[in-house]
C-alpha cells in the first residue's frame, strides 16, 4: 500500500495542474481538505527526495500556493512507470477527485498518442466505460494545429465548448476554432463571453444552407459579429427607441382622452 511521509510540494513533480490566483482561494482549499478523514496526497518515490504526484490535484495547487516548503503528510507508494502510473490515476483518482476536464484530456491524449492506447484499450485497464474516455479527448475533427496552439486553460475551454455545441452548425467549428485560438486582445479574437454571444445567434438565427456551404462567407459572417460584438449596442439602441415611441404614443392618447373631459 505504501508508507506515511512528510514531503514538501517543492518536491513533488505534478504531470499538470493550474496556478491558482489568490491566496484567499488556496486557503479555502486547504480548509475543505482538512475536513475530509482522507490522505491529502498520494505520491509514488521516483528517486532520493523525488516524487510524483498521483492523488491530490484539487489540494496540490493551493498547497504550493501557501507553503511550498512547508512539509505535509502524504501516502507514499513504489513508482511504477509513466504508462501504468497513468492508468492509476485514471482507475483511482479520475472517480474520485473533481478534476478539471482539462487535465482528463491531458492525461489520456498523453495515453494515447505516447503508448498508442486506443480509448478501448484505457477503458479495459482501468475498468471505465469507452464512451467516458472518449469524452476526455478532444474530437479527431478538431485540427492537430488547433490542439497545439490551444494551450491555456480558457482556450482549450472554449474550444472544448464549440466542439460539444449542439446549437453551432459543424460547418460554422473550423472557423471559431481558428479564432479561439487568437491572442487574446485580438479583435477577432473568440473569448468566453463572445462565445455565449455565438451559441445564443445560432440558436435563434437559422443560418441557410447556401451560406454554411460557403467558408469565405462564413468567416466573413463571423468576423463581422465578432468586430462588430454582435452588434448589441445598435440592438439594444431600437429597443430602446421603440420603447420610447410607444410610450409617447399611448401617453398622448391618454392625454387626448383627458383634454376631451374637460
């Protein structure tokens, strides 16, 4: 099973995980774990003073964020190599720690494009369904350049989200792919509110299908919502003057009937 030791996070080599932003955060962190009657963190020795991490990706973070020199108790177990100490952490830590969907997809791409795993093979290893392993990799539709260049956190997010929308035409993904992956400041640049804006035009517009036939027009389509941002304030500018149009309206019909009762 393994053995109780004090390891400081400085020591432990994690195979991802994010910054966090405060320290208000990583505290709040912190104090969750605390009041849970399990092992912070479950290590493998990798050599004299070095450990990987295998358990404990959601309190990893905010203990180096407080304390990285501080020492903490963590379960430690013989390394097995990178493949099997994987599929551990699919088999053990993926039902039981709330994992970001980005670091899933981490772990299982490396699977499959180091050790060729098909996400059959992964699921028999580790007892898991093959369709929930398939939800942990990006579709093979996303373009390989795509998935390179997507390597923030937001991006992969967003990317994540147009592939899985129901409400985006499968003609119209190339193209926000492409622009998610814009730095960000970009006028065309894809970012997470103008990609709600996005899922809630095509949902309420029908896009014929002479236009989704047709790339150039549809980048041009998507450009001009995106410099345009959707054209909300020209939008919003109607509504507004339509309001107030009727409300002279009927408050001049209202102040006809009265001057008729004198």
């Amino acid at each position: 099973m393994g053995k109780w030791m004090l390891v400081s996070p400085e020591k432990m080599e994690v195979f991802s995980y994010e910054d966090l932003p405060s320290v208000e955060q990583a505290q709040k962190i912190v104090d969750k774990g605390k009041a849970r009657d399990k092992p912070f963190l479950i290590l493998e020795k990798t050599g004299a003073g070095k450990y990987f991490l295998v358990f404990g990706f959601t309190i990893y973070p905010a203990l180096k964020k407080l304390a990285p020199h501080a020492r903490v108790l963590c379960l430690v177990k013989r390394a097995q190599p990178e493949r099997e100490r994987l599929l551990w952490i699919v088999k053990y830590t993926f039902p039981r720690e709330d994992l970001p969907w980005i670091l899933k997809n981490r772990v299982i791409t490396h699977l499959t494009e180091k050790y060729y795993l098909t996400p059959e093979r992964i699921a028999k290893a580790t007892g898991m369904h093959p369709t929930l392993i398939k939800e942990y990799l990006f579709n093979t539709r996303i373009p390989a350049h795509i998935r390179t260049q997507a390597k923030d956190k937001k991006t992969l997010e967003i990317i994540e989200t147009i592939r899985r929308s129901l409400e985006i035409p499968p003609e119209m993904k190339p193209v926000l792919y492409e622009r998610a992956i814009l730095p960000k400041g970009h006028v065309r640049c894809l970012d997470e509110k103008k990609m709600f804006l996005m899922q809630q035009f095509c949902s309420h517009c029908h896009i014929p299908e002479h236009l989704l036939a047709k790339l150039n027009l549809l980048e041009k389509l998507v450009d001009e919502l995106l410099l345009t941002n959707f054209k909300l304030a020209s939008h919003w500018n109607r509504l507004l003057t339509k309001f107030i149009i009727e409300h002279r309206s009927k408050m001049s019909e209202i102040d006809a009937k009265r001057f008729s009762m004198l």
